[in-house]
C-alpha cells in the first residue's frame, strides 16, 4: 500500500510499504520481504527539492539481508 499527500501545491509527502513472501523449497523456512519508503518533495518554481529513504529487510528472500538508501536531490527546469 501507498499513501501521498500534498500538503499545499509546493510540498507532498508520501509513505509506501511491500510485503512479499518467498517460498523455499526442500524443507526450508519461507521468507518474508519487507520494503518500507518514505518521501517528501518542495517545490518552488522550477526548483525541486526531494528526499527519499527506502528500506527492505530480507532482501532477495534472502534471510537477514537487509539494504537501506536515503537520496537527496535537487532538480532545476530552466
């Protein structure tokens, strides 16, 4: 599921969370993937400032395998 918001015409927010399980085969426990992100964005003529992190626990399917990024960018339209 996902959830955005804009709070006024310049800032939006966002939330997202995915669930996945992988089946393992020959006896093996399944795993279950888990990603989380969250965003937010201003925006200022043609000037955009966004943050994001993700993250995901068992990446793969892969047990204790996890991964975070978080990302800043700035994007200018002239």
């Amino acid at each position: 599921y996902g959830v955005a918001f804009a709070i006024n015409e310049n800032l939006s927010i966002s939330y997202n969370q995915h669930n996945m399980t992988y089946k393992k085969v020959g006896g093996s426990a399944d795993v279950e993937q888990e990603s989380t992100g969250i965003a937010i964005a201003y925006t200022m003529g043609g000037a955009t400032l966004a943050i994001q992190n993700n993250s995901q626990d068992n990446s793969s399917g892969t047990a204790n395998s996890n991964d975070e990024i978080t990302e800043i960018s700035l994007s200018l339209a002239f």
